[in-house]
C-alpha cells in the first residue's frame, strides 16, 4: 500500500468529522425538538446541514480524485497492450 499522502489524510479526516458533525446536529435537532427549547433545536439543524455541506463537498473532491486514478490507470493498461 502506497503511502497516504497529506491531502488524503485531510480529506479522509475531514469527511469523517463531518459525518459525525451531521449525527451530532441530528441529535441535537432532536433534542431541541422534543424539549420544546427552539435554539437548541436551531443550533443542531444548522450543524447538520453544515456537516451535510462539508461531508458533500469532500465527497465530490474524493470522486474526482478517483474518477482522475481510473483514467490513468486505463492508460497505463493501454500502454501494457500496445507494447
């Protein structure tokens, strides 16, 4: 296994906390609701979308990464073929 490089390691942290971000906001949502206190139901909708909003993002950037990892491997396949 090739060794992480340090965007990887952010991306891979990044989408980790926002996951749990969206969880924790859920939960909070919840709790705000159930209790009938309205900033604290607020306050955990707004870091539930603001973690919906990090996890989207670093999901699109691992998509490309990938889709960029798929390319050049065909090419290198390619390459093997033609030689």
């Amino acid at each position: 296994m090739a060794n992480p490089t340090p965007e990887s390691i952010v991306e891979v942290v990044g989408a980790s906390v926002a996951n749990k971000g969206m969880l924790v906001g859920g939960a909070a949502g919840m709790v705000g609701f159930f209790s009938q206190v309205n900033w604290i139901g607020v306050a955990g909708v707004a870091v539930a979308v603001l973690g919906l909003m990090i996890n989207f993002y670093f999901q699109v950037r691992k998509d490309r990464r990938e889709h960029a990892e798929s390319i050049e491997r065909i090419k290198a396949l390619r390459e093997q073929c033609r030689s």
